[in-house]
C-alpha cells in the first residue's frame, strides 16, 4: 500500500511515541527522513538516530530524548503538505516560536533549519515546525 505523505507519517509516529513515552520509535527510511532526523539530532531534540538495512528500504531507529520526564519535543507539525506546497523566500521564512523552536526547509542547499536557510540566503519548502 502507498502513502501519500511519508513525511507526516513520521511526524505522526515521532508524536505518538512522545505522547505515549516510549524511549524509541522505528520509521521507514527515506534520503528526506534521515536528513530530518539528523537535524532533530543536531538541534537537541532527540538524542540519536540509526539507520538499519532491513532488505527493503531500510528504518530508521530514533531515540527520544527526555529530561527530568518530559520530552524535548513539545510539538510537531507538517506545514508543506501534498495538497498544499508552501516555499518561503529566505526573508519569509517563519519564526517558530518566536525562534524558540525550528522549521525545517528543503532548499537548493539541501535540508536545513530555518536560521541555516536565512544565513545562507536560501529559500525553499517549509517541511515541518518543531518546537
């Protein structure tokens, strides 16, 4: 069976976990997953990710991360969706919480977090928010 969005299902799955207080969750793997993924790593928002070979596409392992019990990821949300695209100019691009949390953006440069996108000068696809 096919998804229509793989991306908000990793959203989802990374959400459910949070909710549920599991220490891990396991996602289909894609270029796009693990490139999110080694962001939320390098932001501080989980504490590891690891990509297993499976003979398929592969999954991708993350490790939640928490502190003092509660989780380091408040929020997610899918802000390009396949019904809707959005793009934002590197002056447009939105301020998550006032920059207390991050977009995430695919750009000519590759996948980057919103203040990367505005140091750079790139614009591009607003794929998620986190906070």
């Amino acid at each position: 069976m096919s998804m229509t969005d793989p991306i908000a299902d990793m959203l989802t799955r990374i959400r459910n976990a949070v909710k549920a207080e599991h220490k891990k969750v396991e996602i289909p793997a894609s270029g796009i997953k693990k490139e999110i993924a080694r962001i939320l790593k390098e932001e501080g928002y989980i504490d590891n990710y690891k990509f297993i070979k499976d003979g398929y596409q592969g999954i991708i392992r993350i490790t939640l991360r928490y502190h003092s019990g509660k989780p380091s990821i408040r929020g997610l949300e899918r802000l390009s969706k396949p019904g809707r695209r959005l793009y934002a100019g590197h002056e447009d691009i939105p301020k998550i919480l006032h920059g207390l949390g991050i977009a995430i953006i695919s750009t000519s440069k590759g996948v980057l977090t919103d203040m990367q996108a505005r140091k750079l000068k790139v614009g591009g696809e607003l794929i998620c928010a986190v906070w």
